[in-house]
C-alpha cells in the first residue's frame, strides 16, 4: 500500500509536469504571436501550425548556442525570419557563428543583442537589392536572373564543365545581388556556390540549373531552404519519392520558387524585445 508521503510526491511531480507543460504551451503562444505582429506575411503565407514548427526550431537553435531566455529566444527567432532558419552555420554569415560561439559576453543578453543589431543593420543593408523587384517584379533584375535559370542546361556536369558552370553561377549571383554580394564578400559567395553543389548533389541533382537553382535559393533565403519550416513548398518538392527523375524535380522547384518570389513582398523587419 503506497504511503500518505509516497502519493503526495506522486500528486507534486504530476503537478510539476503539468505546470511545465502549461508553461511551454504559454511561451509558444507568446512567440506565435510575436511573429503575427512582427511578421504578419509568415502567417499568411504559411498557417499556424508551421509557426508553432518555427518556434520549437528556434528553441532548439538557440538552446545549441547557450541562448535559453525567452528574450533570447525571441531574438534569435527574429533573426531566423530575416535571415534564415539555419543562418547560425550558413556560409554567407560566418560572423553570425563567429558571435553565437563567442564566451567571451559576460551575458546571454549581451551576446544575442549584437548579433540582433548586425542581423538587422545587415537585413537592412541588403534590402537594397530588392527595391527593384518590389517596385515591378517582372522587369526588375532578380527576375530576370531567375528567369535565366530555366534556360540553363540539364545535363549532368562533369568535372570538365563543372568549374565553368560554378563561375557563371558566381558571375550571375553578383548581377542579381550586387548590394549583398558586396556586403558578404566574393570568398562567402564562392562558399555558397560550393554549397549549392554539396546540397543539389545530396538530391541526386548534377545539372548546371539545378545547381544554380539551389545557389539562387540559397543567396536569396538561406542555405538551408531545403529544410527551412518557412518554405514548406521547398522541402515537400525535394523530400517527394514520387518525383524520381532529378530533371522533373528541378523543373518543379523551379516553378514553387518562381511563385513564391512572386508574392513574396519584401523583409519584414521585427520589434527589437
């Protein structure tokens, strides 16, 4: 027979897990809200339940990098709708790993703030590349790059014809983007370039736009779309078995990624907490 002392500590860890669970769901519901003020278009466009999958990523990330206060958190989900949900090891924004692996910040606080202010300062910076498109997205210079990429051939590369195709697609990132491009550097932009052939490859697409797709994705909302709660429609296209031929799926994200840039409407820019 369990004892009177033995059933109290059963009714407070029960207590405990319940109050726990009332907390986590609160947080949740603060971040959600946060994001349908600061970034009414991520609502819209992707539903509740995908900015519920958003905040838990955010927790997890931010957890990774010693960041665990609401504040902190919040912050760091800010920056993951301007920059990208895995800005913290993309290769454009190595001094965002630089500052999330600094110990040197007496707090969290002081740590998260700075890469808040050089994530929006940057965002801001870069958001010049973007005017043209939003002003008239058909006849605007991101457009036409885009455009580009369905003339492309789809042709696996060989090692011959591969170093070409990586400096074209070098060449036609810093057309489209001269502002981010200038901001980030030609050594990140070669990292890039060199990631979207990791990444294509790990799709079993080799072709010259199919590479160039990604490395277009990749500079306009992150290196990893593929795996980004924010773009739905990237990770549906590449993780569908029913599209086994590489050239149909490059075709079909192609086509996602040219409706998405078309109703897209700019960087929101958050509150800071």
């Amino acid at each position: 027979m369990r004892s009177k002392e033995g059933s109290r500590l059963v009714i407070r860890e029960s207590q405990m897990r319940a109050f726990e669970e009332a907390g986590a769901r609160g947080f949740e519901d603060r971040m959600v809200e946060r994001l349908r003020s600061n970034f009414p278009n991520h609502e819209k466009n992707l539903g509740e339940n995908q900015l519920r999958v958003m905040v838990r990523l955010a927790v997890d990330r931010a957890r990774n990098h010693w960041l665990t206060t609401e504040r902190s958190i919040a912050l760091y989900l800010d920056l993951m709708c301007v920059l990208g949900s895995g800005f913290d090891d993309d290769p454009q924004y190595p001094w965002a790993a630089a500052l999330l692996a600094d110990r040197s910040f007496p707090t969290q606080d002081e740590r998260i703030d700075l890469l808040h202010s050089r994530g929006w300062e940057f965002a801001k910076k870069v958001g010049a590349d973007f005017e043209s498109f939003l002003a008239n997205p058909d006849g605007s210079r991101m457009m036409a790059g885009f455009n580009k990429i369905g003339h492309m051939s789809v042709a696996v590369l060989t090692p011959a014809t591969a170093p070409r195709t990586a400096h074209e697609i070098f060449v036609q990132l810093r057309e489209m983007f001269p502002v981010k491009s200038a901001a980030i550097g030609d050594e990140c932009i070669h990292l890039l370039v060199q990631h979207a052939f990791e990444t294509a490859a790990s799709y079993g697409i080799r072709s010259a736009r199919g590479v160039c797709l990604f490395a277009v994705l990749m500079f306009l909302v992150g290196a990893g779309f593929d795996n980004d709660p924010q773009l739905p429609w990237a990770f549906r296209t590449l993780s569908d078995d029913s599209i086994p031929d590489p050239v149909t799926r490059v075709e079909r994200l192609y086509a996602e990624g040219r409706a998405a840039l078309k109703d897209w409407s700019g960087i929101g820019l958050g509150e800071r907490a």
